[in-house]
C-alpha cells in the first residue's frame, strides 16, 4: 500500500449551514467518513490536496484516509463516495468518503476510455460511445482506475459489448444484458439520430 495517496483530515465537532460555510471561506471543505462498520465521522479537509486527490484516484480508487482527533492521527482505507460542486465556481463544497474493508467486493463505477481510430471511421462512419462508465463488483485493491477500450478494429456497425471486455481478477462487470459500450454507426444512421432529437426538441 505504500504507493497509496493518503489525505489528511481533521475531526470537526461543529454541524450547520454558518459552520460549513466558514470552512468555505477558509478554504476547507466539509465532509462525511461512514466507516466501514456503519459509523459517520464529521471532518474537514484542504480543498487544494483534496481537489488533488479526486484527480488522481477518482470514485472508485482506495486512498489512505489520516483522521486526527485529540491530536491522534489514524489512517483508514476509504474511497470517495460522493463528491458536490459550487454551480457558479466550481470549487468542491462537500464531499463524502466511504471506508472500505480491502477483503470484502465493493461495488463502484469506473470510467471508459476509448483509444485507436476505427476503421469504420475512416470509411466514413461515426464513433459512438453508449457508456463513458461502467459498474464493477471487486475487491477494492483489485478495480482498475479505468476501461481501456481499443476500438481500432471496429467497422461500420460493428459494437463492442461489455461481455468482450475484460477486467483483472476478483472483480466483475455488473449488469443484466451484454449491452453495448462503443461502436460505429453509420453516416445515414447518425443524421436519423440527429434529426429525431431535433424533432423532439421542437414538440
């Protein structure tokens, strides 16, 4: 676990609208820990580290957790679990961590990353991308950061499904039927697509 990215918080005891938005204004943002045993610690961390932290490790990465209260730092295996935006300015304005227990399958969401020109594009066809992110059920050390697809292969009208990816062990793809993630579709069969929405846009 040594090349972890640990954060580290601070207990806080106070709760409400005026108390979060002091924290705001200095620069701290407010948050929620459930521990992996149920329980809920109030805290506030640096935004910078913090927004620095999302960036790498995203909402399905584990992160060291140090909380300090009483002037006792632990550390605490935990994900994000859910993170908010000011609307107008964009900095974080609350976030929540989920503690995990690293022998016990998680449930999160991963992003799509798709590399290659396909050669349906070269002929002509559009790239679609159905899902930019997918559910996975694992052991939380086990889940990769993304879903690297390389669609160079793909002709016009040709997908791939979830059912051709693959992923390391001790995790698996959640879902019901082997829906498709990316293809290409063709010329005509993007204008209907495009023109359906204008249609509806104009009802």
């Amino acid at each position: 676990m040594s090349n972890q990215s640990t954060l580290s918080v601070d207990v806080r005891s106070e709760t409400g609208t005026g108390q979060c938005r002091r924290l705001r204004n200095k620069a701290f943002v407010p948050g929620i820990f459930y521990n992996a045993q149920g329980a809920n610690v109030l805290f506030s961390a640096e935004r910078t580290p913090l927004q620095k932290l999302y960036n790498k490790v995203g909402l399905s990465q584990v992160f060291q957790l140090e909380i300090t209260q009483d002037g006792e730092a632990r550390q605490h295996p935990a994900i994000i679990r859910d993170i908010q935006y000011h609307p107008v300015k964009g900095s974080i304005t609350h976030v929540d961590f989920f503690g995990v227990d690293l022998t016990k399958k998680i449930n999160v969401y991963i992003p799509v990353e798709v590399t290659g020109k396909p050669k349906g594009v070269v002929l002509g066809g559009m790239l679609e991308i159905f899902r930019d992110e997918l559910e996975v059920v694992g052991l939380p050390m086990s889940i990769p950061e993304k879903i690297v697809i390389d669609v160079t292969a793909l002709e016009i009208n040709h997908n791939v499904h979830v059912q051709d990816l693959k992923l390391p062990d001790n995790v698996e793809f959640v879902f019901e039927d082997n829906f498709a993630v990316v293809g290409v579709v063709s010329p005509s069969a993007g204008d209907s697509e495009t023109e359906e929405s204008e249609a509806e846009k104009s009802e």
